[in-house]
C-alpha cells in the first residue's frame, strides 16, 4: 500500500514536470515566432542558436519522462491486478473455511446449538486466548481442532500488527 503511494507520488510528480516543460517549450516558440522578424536586426540570432540545441533537449527529456510515467502507470496495473487477484483468493479461502467450520459445528456439537456461527466460535477462541489459555486448552474445552484453534489466533494476531502499523 505504501508502495503504491509512492509510485503514485512520483507519478504524479513527473507529470507536472512533464507538463511545465511542454508549457515552457509552447511559450517559448510562441514568443520565438513573434520576434522572429526582429531577430536579424536586433542581433538575436546568437541567441537562437543556443537556445535552439537546449529546446531539443528539453523535449528529449520530456519524452523520456512520458515514457517513465507510462512504464510506472503499467508497473502500478499490474501491482492492482495482482492485488485484486490475491483478494479474490482470499475471500474464496475464507469462505471455505467458514463453510469447513460450520460443518464441523454441526457434526461435533450435533443439534445442540444449531445456530452457532463461525464469528461466534472464533470470538469465543479469541476470548479463551485473551485469558491465558494455550491452542490444545482452547482445542479440548471447544472440541475443534488445535489447528483452527491456531489459525484463529495467529489471524487475530496479525490483524492487530496491521492496525498498530496503520
């Protein structure tokens, strides 16, 4: 996410200087073309010829920056199109995973609490952590496995690094 702002920063700040160097070189052949008739009597002839080699720079370099700016915006597609892919991915595990786990519910409570939801299990696994209890504990006193009883705590986990480093 922090990458993605700095490239777009530095995206952003090429094409301002992209632009002001397009509005310069307009300016300056505007005002080039007005004066062209004086140059020869008012001596700016000198002038012309050093400025000449300095405006085909200046446009050279303005080409290379659209080319940059081109090359970042497809860099930061293709980060997007990524992104968006492992999103889908995840969602898609998380949805098994709920259904895996409301199945499982069902068959190791039976028709006890049918209702029982995944958010319900996990708050509960969340709770039992927080009071000092280990993942074999929380596994045996809710009859889930060590491994869920992992997950869901090593996600809690990893949640709140996300929201301190936010």
């Amino acid at each position: 996410m922090i990458l993605s702002e700095a490239v777009g920063f530095w995206v952003v700040m090429q094409v301002v200087v992209d632009l002001l160097l397009v509005i310069f070189f307009i300016i300056f052949i505007r005002q080039f073309r007005a004066t062209k008739d004086k140059r020869a009597s008012s001596g700016l002839e000198p002038l012309h010829r050093v400025l000449e080699p300095l405006l085909k720079e200046a446009k050279k370099v303005a080409g290379q920056f659209e080319t940059q700016i081109k090359e970042k915006q497809r860099i930061i597609r293709r980060l997007n199109d990524h992104l968006d892919s492992r999103i889908i991915s995840l969602n898609l595990l998380l949805s098994r995973t709920e259904v895996c786990l409301a199945s499982h519910d069902k068959e190791s409570r039976g028709e006890n609490n049918p209702h029982r939801h995944v958010y319900d299990v996990q708050q509960e696994i969340i709770t039992l952590g927080e009071k000092g209890l280990g993942p074999q504990e929380i596994a045996k006193c809710m009859g889930i496995s060590k491994g869920e009883v992992t997950l869901v705590l090593e996600l809690k986990k990893k949640f709140e690094e996300m929201e301190r480093s936010n």
